[in-house]
C-alpha cells in the first residue's frame, strides 16, 4: 500500500492494492486503524463497497462499528443503496481472510440476525442487531462457542492506562548520563499480547538514546499480564505500540 502524511491528528491516508497494481481499497487511518469513509474496489477495477468506521481510539472497548453505505456483488448489482438493502458482503476489507457477513442493512446500520461464513461457506458466527448494535453473538470455532457482546475488544491492561503507566513510573529510572545531557523525548515501544494476556516481543520502534530505549523496553516487558483482545469472543494475538515518556522535572 501507499501511506501519505500525517495530519495533526494523527491520521494519514493509506491506499491499498491488488498484485496487478488495480486500487483495491482507500481510507484514513489512525494508530493502524481505519477511520471514517472506506472505500473498496473488485480486482476489475468495479466499484465494491463505501463503509464508514468509527473513530479510532486508544483505549477503547466498544466494538469498532462499521456504517454500510452502499455495496455492489462481483456481477455489478447494487445489493445495498443509500444505506439500505440486503447484504452478502465483506465487510473486513483489510483482513487477508475472508469473512462473508449476510443480513440487512436499515438505515446505513446491521438490522436483525446476521450470519458469517468463510470462503468455504462454512457457519463462522451468528449475530443479532437492534438499530446497529449488537444484542448478542455466537462463534463457533474447532468445535468450541464462544459467546459475546461485542465483535471486538482490544487488549487492556488489568486496571486500564492509569494501572499501566503507574507500573511504568515505578520500574523505569531516568538514566543519569542522559539526565546531565538534558536528553527528553519519546520512546514509542511495539510489542505482541498474547492470546493468554502476556506481554512479548517488545521492541524500540522509535528511541531518543540507547539507555532510555532500554528503560522503556524493562517497564513494558515486565508489565503484569492484560486482558487479552477478544474478537467475536475468542482471544486472539494483537500487536500494540504505546510512547513511554522521558522528560526532565
């Protein structure tokens, strides 16, 4: 994909592609998450879908929920107009899986029950909407159910940001070599939460020195475990980038 320039929110336009160059999709996106009007395109070049996503944000435990604009199926046929119609969509556009999503569309909003399947056609979740929003779930995944009431939720530190950045503020030590050099700034971390809620693979995407960079790996690797992510129920990986703060008192 293409990124352009960060605005002062934090948001950068992102076009993605097929293999052969035809756009297959375009949107805003903030901290890796897309945000307001997405639209999607047919390897043809064939107008596919406008899908509206909710702001991004950080902390959030809501799920992230997707407006339906219009949709055309691979033949042309517009199954959903100015927000309404019946749906047989995919409405995951950056995923490398595909998840089709049947039900109907009211109002640019999920009506009723919905169901997802594979590319297989295989029965993946069944979901129930009232007026857009999520009454209750079912995924069935390798012989299990797991129920929910939210399509997603982020991993979260036990006791949320504040408990997080609490521990971050009694393990980390502002280096003295670069306290007498006057060195402030930013340290961005990424790391992975696993599926059980630990903490792994952190790593310095962007640092200000080589001893603050170390000190702000110590404080997120020895981070107390997190509230895993869930999507539709089930815990999965995620990958997480957060800034530990050096400034000078």
């Amino acid at each position: 994909y293409n990124e352009g320039l960060k605005d002062d929110n934090g948001v950068r336009p992102r076009i993605y592609y097929y293999p052969d160059g035809v756009e297959k999709a375009s949107a805003n996106f903030q901290s890796d998450k897309p945000t307001g009007t997405v639209k999607t395109y047919y390897s043809n070049g064939a107008p596919q879908s406008e899908l509206i996503f909710e702001p991004y944000n950080l902390w959030q435990q809501d799920e992230p929920v997707i407006g339906i604009i219009d949709y055309w199926d691979s033949a042309g046929n517009q199954v959903v107009k100015a927000g309404n119609g019946y749906c047989h969509c995919n409405l995951s556009p950056f995923l490398n899986r595909v998840i089709v999503q049947s039900g109907s569309v009211v109002n640019g909003v999920k009506a009723g029950e919905w169901k997802g399947n594979d590319e297989n056609g295989n029965l993946k979740f069944t979901e129930s909407y009232n007026n857009g929003l999520l009454v209750k779930g079912v995924q069935y995944y390798n012989g299990e159910m797991f129920e929910y009431r939210k399509t997603e939720q982020r991993a979260s530190p036990v006791g949320g940001a504040k408990a997080f950045y609490e521990h971050v503020s009694k393990v980390i030590s502002y280096p003295l070599k670069e306290r007498r050099k006057e060195t402030q700034g930013t340290v961005f971390v990424e790391f992975i939460v696993s599926e059980g809620g630990d903490v792994q693979n952190a790593r310095v995407l962007k640092g200000i020195s080589k001893e603050c960079d170390e000190e702000a790996i110590k404080a997120v690797s020895t981070s107390p475990k997190w509230r895993p992510g869930l999507l539709r129920g089930r815990p999965e990986k995620e990958q997480w980038i957060l800034p530990i703060i050096f400034k000078l008192r």
